[in-house]
C-alpha cells in the first residue's frame, strides 16, 4: 500500500514538473508544497504500517505465551467433569458458601458476619450481585415460611 503511494507521489511530481509553469510561478510553488506534504504523509504511512506490523507479531507472541501459561495452569481440571470446578468447602470452617445466582461464583460468607446486630448485606466479589441480605424483612419471610 505504502508503496502505491509513493509510486502516485512520484506520478503527480513529474505531472507538475512537466507542465512547464516555471519555477517561480505561484501555482509552481503551491504545488511543490502539496507534493512535498503528500512525500512526508506517505513516509509517515510507511513508518506506521512497519509499527503495526511489529506489534501486531509482538501481540501474536503475548498471546501464544498466555495459552501455554493457561494451559500449564489449568492442566489440573478435569474437562470432562460437568462442574467448571470443584471445592474443597471443608477449609470454610466458621462460615458458610453461597453460589452467586449471576455468575456461578462460589462467595464465602464468616459466621461473625452473622452475629452482627447491624443488618447485613454481602455481594458477590465477581460481578457484585447481591448474594446475602440478613435484615428485620428477611428476618420475617424466613418465619412466614415456617
């Protein structure tokens, strides 16, 4: 591309150079400075083009060294498993899990966060849904349903 733009440059210059205007004509003159402007435009596209192409190979390499790392990361899950993960809930002693219904992430909840007096009130860290609200009107649906 940047090429054909040189190469139209290059057209145009002998176009004006051939049409005889004299040197110091002031059409000659505004025209040299249009060619001289569309010379630097096409080198400034060239050199932009090469800093794409070196990024753009540079980001191929990030991201074939990602997809080693995740799969040397997640080589331990099982694929054929239905679940995404498995917990291990016995390291939750002195609270409880909660699955978020939004997003499926397992939110632990302390139990001395439930012996606050204040109510409470606990979001997922994932998508910040609320998981838990401990208040008086919980408080009275949860005895309506026994």
């Amino acid at each position: 591309m940047t090429e054909d733009l040189k190469a139209r440059v290059s057209y145009i210059r002998g176009l004006a150079e051939g049409l005889g205007l004299g040197e110091e004509s002031k059409e000659q003159k505004i025209m040299q400075k249009m060619i001289d402007l569309l010379e630097g435009m096409a080198e400034e596209i060239e050199e932009l083009q090469v800093d794409y192409e070196e990024l753009f190979e540079y980001t191929e390499a990030i991201d074939d060294d990602l997809t080693e790392l995740e799969e040397d990361f997640y080589e331990d899950v099982d694929e054929d498993d239905d679940e995404d993960y498995e917990y291990d809930f016995d390291e939750y002693e002195g609270g409880f899990s909660i699955e978020c219904p939004n997003c499926r992430e397992i939110v632990v909840v302390d139990d001395e966060l439930l012996d606050q007096d204040s109510a409470i009130e606990v979001t997922c860290p994932g998508c910040g849904e609320v998981v838990l609200v401990d208040d008086e009107e919980w408080e009275e649906a949860e005895a309506e349903e026994e």
